[in-house]
C-alpha cells in the first residue's frame, strides 16, 4: 500500500499520526504500542475538529511536566535510540523511528557543527516529538503502508521563537533536513517543523505530482493553528499504485479461431502466442 501526503499546508508529527489515525489506523493498537515503550509522563488524545470547514483528527500528547517545562527535556540521540531499541514495538516501527531520529541528530549536529553525539534535543527531543514519531511508524504499519511520497514543501515564512532564540523560518534543522527537496515560502509562520520533515525525507520521496493510484481511504490530520486562507491540514492518500493494482487483476485470456479437419488431440499441440 502508498501513502501520498498532500502536505499544502505543511508537514509536522502531530498532523503525520493524526492523519494516519483518519485514514482508518486502529486507534486502540495505536494507543496500546505507544504506552508499551518505557517512556513515562505522557497521555495521547485524539479530537475531532474542523479546520476551514474539513472534518479532521487532532492527535495531542499531554506531558508531565513534574516541575520542568517538557520543551526542555533534553535527550541525546543514543538515550533516544535505546528508548526505541528496547521496546516491544515491531522490528519495521523500530527500524522507521530509528531512522528518522538519525536524520534529525545528523541535520542538528550540522546545524551546530559538533558531533551527533553531542547533541542534545530540544523541541524535537521532549517526550511529544518521541510520541510523533513513534506514533507514525505504528500508523504506517497498520494500515499496511510500505511507501510515501511527498509533493514540493510549504515551509512558510517569517521567525519563530525556539530554546536558542529567535529563528528564521525554516528553521535550520528544518532547511538541512529539505536539503536536495523542491520547497516554497508557502505562507505565514513556521509550516513545516524539523519532525514534519525528518518524518517525510527518511522515510519518502518526492513526487512532482499525485502519482497514479487506486485510492482505498484518505485521512486529514490537523494542525493546532487556524488559518484564514488554508485548512491546517496534512491530506494523507493511501492507496495501491496502478502497477500494484493492474499486477493483482484477474487476467481473462480467450483464444478463437476457426479449424478445418482438425481433431482435438492435434490442437493441443499447437504454440500460443502472447
């Protein structure tokens, strides 16, 4: 199965698992694989809203803060692979969430010009962007999605305020990790987040357009913003692709002609051409 994410208003985490949940991802599989990771002081909810007047799923992550803000929780990226490494999660959601997460270290450590080992996470460390992320591979997987493509990325422009300051959109994790993909301003405010394309970029590739499929179920995933000209939305597209489609149709093959003095067991014989 494909997944198209038709990201006009973006990409980040929270949209990416809410449009997975929309497109039909067991939510109480979802919610069991989640709590089983060994990572406490949190809760997810899913909502749904309406955005520009389409029906969408909000997914939130509620954290405990116990006296310190969740924002700066910092995490090394190996404390976030053994995190990963040793829950029961399938070996494919492991696998995913893994690779995302070194994308993110190696565009961060970049970013700083220091080793990927040294880096600590900020927004992208704290305990709702693990759960994003996670979240994302288990959707993906149940709903049977072994590809994704992606069109060019709204980034948005303006600044915004991160743990290092004032920061120019996209935000420099954000422009590493779209490094060598087709990007545009694409409105006001920061779009798409360093999660948003860490997800798209290790796991997807870019498309100049929907590509050809059967489409099975499509998913909107909400953003926490409202826009006056655009629904804050994530569209995911799933689907199988017209070779996948064309390859598990029933193949009907008549043959006709005309014989004169021919017995059956001398046709039997005869080639067939395809």
């Amino acid at each position: 199965m494909h997944a198209y994410f038709d990201c006009f208003s973006g990409l980040a985490g929270d949209m990416t698992v809410a449009a997975l949940l929309d497109a039909g991802a067991d939510w109480d599989q979802l919610h069991k694989q989640l709590q089983s990771i060994d990572l406490h002081g949190f809760e997810v909810e899913r909502q749904k809203v309406d955005r520009a007047g389409i029906a969408a799923t909000h997914f939130l992550v509620h954290t405990h803060h116990h006296g310190h803000h969740h924002e700066h929780h910092h995490r090394s990226l190996s404390d976030i692979l053994a995190i990963i490494d040793k829950s029961p999660l399938s070996p494919t959601v492991r696998e995913n969430a893994a690779a995302i997460f070194r994308r993110l270290g190696a565009a961060e450590a970049k970013v700083h010009n220091c080793d990927i080992e040294k880096i600590h996470f900020h927004e992208v460390g704290a305990v709702d962007s693990i759960v994003d992320i996670v979240g994302t591979c288990i959707g993906l997987e149940l709903l049977g999605i072994d590809a994704i493509c992606f069109p060019a990325v709204p980034v948005g422009s303006g600044t915004i305020q991160a743990a290092h300051g004032t920061l120019p959109v996209p935000a420099p994790a954000t422009a590493e990790l779209l490094t060598g993909f087709a990007t545009y301003a694409g409105g006001e405010g920061e779009l798409t987040t360093p999660t948003g394309a860490a997800i798209a970029t290790a796991l997807g590739r870019q498309v100049p357009s929907m590509p050809e499929m059967t489409i099975r179920a499509i998913g909107y995933g909400a953003g926490t913003r409202q826009y006056k000209d655009r629904a804050n939305v994530l569209r995911v597209i799933v689907g199988e692709s017209a070779q996948t489609a064309a390859a598990e149709s029933d193949l009907v093959v008549q043959l006709a002609t005309q014989l004169d003095d021919q017995t059956g067991e001398e046709t039997g014989y005869l080639p067939v051409r395809r």
